[in-house]
C-alpha cells in the first residue's frame, strides 16, 4: 500500500477481489467486492455469510450497511 493512500483508495483497490466483512453483532461475510459509498455501505457478490466461524448459508448479492461494519479485510 503506498504511503499517503487513503482507507476508500485502499477500498478501490479490493474491487473484484475477494474481502472479510465482520459486523458488530459478530456475523461475517466473505465475497467479492462490487460497490461500496463514502459510508461505507457495501455490495458483495458470492457472498457467504459464517458465525462462530462456521458457513451457516450462502446468499449470493447482499448489501451491507457501513455503520454495521467493524472491519473490511482481503481474503
């Protein structure tokens, strides 16, 4: 990552790519980057969603709202 990147260039970069959501109540999701906002509100592809670290279903497209967002990671 270059020196003065900022955090949405960084998310610019994670597009198309595989990301870790993790949520405040504990859920995460893995899947592909699509979209996001200045807000962070987020659209993944292929998404899965786990807790307790175990897949408990498959959801395809979802929309995740940025103020629900603790962390967004590369897979």
């Amino acid at each position: 990552m270059e020196q003065n990147a900022r955090p949405l260039d960084t998310l610019n970069q994670a597009r198309g790519k595989t990301v870790l959501v993790d949520l405040k109540n504990g859920t995460r999701f893995v899947g592909k980057l699509r979209a996001f906002d200045i807000h962070i509100n987020t659209v993944l592809e292929d998404a899965e969603e786990s807790k307790n670290g175990e897949v408990s279903r498959k959801l395809g497209t979802v929309f995740i709202r940025g103020d629900t967002i603790t962390i967004i990671s590369p897979a």
